[in-house]
C-alpha cells in the first residue's frame, strides 16, 4: 500500500463516527460504449451502521478497482475528517480491499 496513503488513514485527528459498513460488489450491468466490450464495473457503498446513512459511495471498472476504491475511502475519510470506531465487510473482496488500510491505521 502507498505510504502516504497509509499516513493519511492513520490522522488521529479525525472525529470517531461509530460503526461503518463497506461493500465491494458488482453492479449487475454490462458498462461501455458502442464500439467497446461491455464490461461489469464494482460499486463501492460506505454506510453508517446505525443510522443507515450512505456516507458514500463510488463506481470503478474491474481491472483498476483495488487501489481505487483505497485512495477513495480515505478521501472520504478527508472529506468527512470523521472515521469509524469499527468497520465492517460485507463479503472478502472488500476485506480485500481494505485490509491494508485497516492494519495501518486506528481502524479496526
């Protein structure tokens, strides 16, 4: 993982905003031009557990998702300078996606 992207999620600065939900799935419909070769892109849902409320939420294609949807998260984790007490995985491909990000910071 980018050092300076590690350097960023740990920012004790930030408010503690409870429990989060994270989810990395497919949206189930083929993306692309006309003359292109459809393709399945992954959606990336960040809610507050609680409340429900979808803090955010982001679109990226297959092939470059992973490193996208971290650079992602903690621009959300800049813009709302909030992050969560416990963040928690809908399924492994977003375990996946966020492991790095949790074994370098405060989130656990």
């Amino acid at each position: 993982m980018d050092p300076q992207l590690a350097a960023r999620s740990r920012d004790k600065a930030r408010l503690r905003s409870g429990i989060w939900e994270a989810d990395v799935s497919p949206i189930l419909a083929p993306a692309g031009g006309p003359d292109e070769r459809p393709s399945i892109p992954l959606h990336l849902l960040v809610v507050h557990h609680e409340s429900g409320v979808v803090l955010d939420m982001d679109i990226k294609p297959l092939d470059d998702y992973v490193a996208g949807f971290r650079e992602h998260f903690v621009q959300v984790l800049d813009k709302l300078g909030q992050m969560p007490e416990q963040l928690l995985f809908a399924n492994r491909r977003t375990e996946m996606v966020f492991a790095p990000i949790v074994a370098h910071s405060v989130v656990c």
